[in-house]
C-alpha cells in the first residue's frame, strides 16, 4: 500500500447535547498526524458519539471539529472505520474478500480490476489470505475481525476509527488484532482514534487517553489521565486508581473497571480537561 500520511483532528469547544442532556460540553482536543488515541469512559459517555462526529453523521450542538483543516464529510475516503463487532449470520452469503471491498466501493467508483488489488493489498496486509474466500459467517470471531479491519484499510485512510475493536476477542486475538492495527499505523504514520473498554491490550500503542464521563473530559497520557484525583474530578465521586505493578485498575460507583499496563508511547506531559456542568451529576448508562 501507498504511505498516506496522517491527518490532523482538531475540536475547539465542541459540545453536543441531546435535547437538555449534554454528552460532552466544551471539548478542545488536537489529534496530531500520526498519533494514536485511546477514547475510555462508561456506557452511555459518548464515545461512540464522538467517532461519528468525526465521520459527519452527527453535526455538533455547538464549537468546531475539522480534518486536516475541513470540517468531516459523510463517506470520506480519508476516514477508515471499524464499528463495533457484529455477528455474522452462518448462511450469509459473502465471502472476506467481498466484505473487505466494500471499503472500497463505498468511496470512489472506478474500474473493478483497480478495486481488486486495493482489496487483495488489505487482506494481505492483516495476513488473512488462507480464508478471504470463505463465507465470513462460517469463520472464528478473531478471523471476522481481521477481515474487518482490512475493510477499514482497504481505503489506504489517513485517519483510522476504531470502536471497540477488541470486544469479544480472546487474548490471543486481541494481541493479534492489536498488533497488526500497530503495524499498520507505524508503517503509514496513519493517525487513529480507537474507542474501548479494555486499555490493557493497547497501552503499549499508543500516545494519549481522553477519557469522559458525566458531560466532562479529560485528556492527556495514561499516567496523567488515569489517577485517583482525575478521574474523581470527571465523576463527581470518589474513584480510586490502584496501581499494582505495571497495571491501573480502576474502581467506583458507575465507572466500571479499566485495566491499564505501562510502557506505552505517550506524547505530552500534562493533563487538559473540561469539568463542567454539576460536579454532582453522575454518568447514565
């Protein structure tokens, strides 16, 4: 595949509400080409949201969003997405390599011999040619996430958008998974903006957390992001950071549990963040 570059992200006050409730209120963030940024926080914190603001299928209630510079637009082939896992029917009938040309054909037109290769190159790239021409119902979860995200590569994005990439993956699929979507990103100074659960598995690839809860954010590296003070601070509520080796296990009431291993890249040595709002309120699932 042809190196293309990362794009640049860049919110300035962006907030949206639906109806009186506010997802996310006054978020300014910078996403520099290149850089990979984990998006964590509880069901319901607007996560996903955010992804698609990024996509241009959810216009902001108020502030700016653009890419390199230009305010995101629906079916751009400079944005590659994985959504979140979905089952597969047993009796569907497409094949992984008619699933991976759909990031193709949802683009650009042009001529299918043109297509074929750029779909081949991504099913290459995440080393699932043995099974690219099996119905994608009759293969393993780890197998169906692999072709997907060849399907978000097949465009050759300069900004890749993964949900919950690792949902349902055993460990040894989320290290393949994680590895392989590390690959990529460094080989092409792809930038990627990944949405989880679990920051176990991807601390060691990437550079910041964002973290939001209850209309609030904060942003910055795992270290700075993931304490006691800062996440309190998000929440309303005490929430406690315990730090057992190299892992962040983080408890309280509507936060759930993140675990989080050190030795990432981080970039950035502080913390940005926005409280607003009641500091009382708690985050709705």
């Amino acid at each position: 595949m042809n190196d293309p570059g990362g794009a640049a992200v860049a919110l300035r006050a962006a907030t949206l509400r639906y109806g009186r409730q506010p997802i996310w209120e006054n978020l300014d963030l910078d996403v520099a080409p290149g850089e990979r940024l984990a998006v964590l926080g509880p069901n319901g914190a607007g996560k996903t949201t955010l992804l698609k603001v990024l996509l241009g299928l959810i216009q902001l209630t108020a502030g700016t969003v653009t890419i390199d510079g230009r305010p995101p637009t629906r079916g751009s082939a400079r944005i590659g997405y994985l959504a979140q896992q979905r089952v597969f029917d047993s009796d569907l009938p497409i094949r992984g390599r008619d699933l991976v040309q759909l990031g193709v054909d949802g683009h650009r037109l042009g001529l299918p011999w043109k297509r074929s290769r750029q779909a081949d190159a991504a099913i290459e790239a995440v080393d699932a040619e043995s099974y690219a021409a099996a119905p994608v119902g009759l293969l393993s979860g780890g197998q169906q996430q692999r072709l997907r995200i060849a399907q978000a590569l097949a465009g050759r994005p300069r900004l890749l958008l993964l949900d919950e990439p690792l949902l349902s993956l055993d460990p040894a699929s989320q290290q393949s998974v994680t590895s392989l979507v590390d690959g990529y990103c460094r080989a092409h100074g792809t930038t990627m903006v990944l949405v989880t659960h679990e920051i176990t598995p991807v601390t060691g690839i990437i550079d910041r957390v964002l973290y939001v809860a209850g209309g609030r954010w904060a942003a910055g590296s795992p270290d700075k992001v993931m304490t006691t003070e800062t996440l309190s601070s998000l929440y309303g509520s005490r929430i406690d950071v315990i730090r057992i080796r190299d892992h962040v296990v983080v408890v309280g009431e509507g936060a759930g549990t993140h675990h989080a291993s050190g030795g990432g890249h981080h970039r950035g040595g502080h913390v940005s963040a926005g409280y607003q709002g009641d500091p009382a309120r708690r985050e709705r699932s």
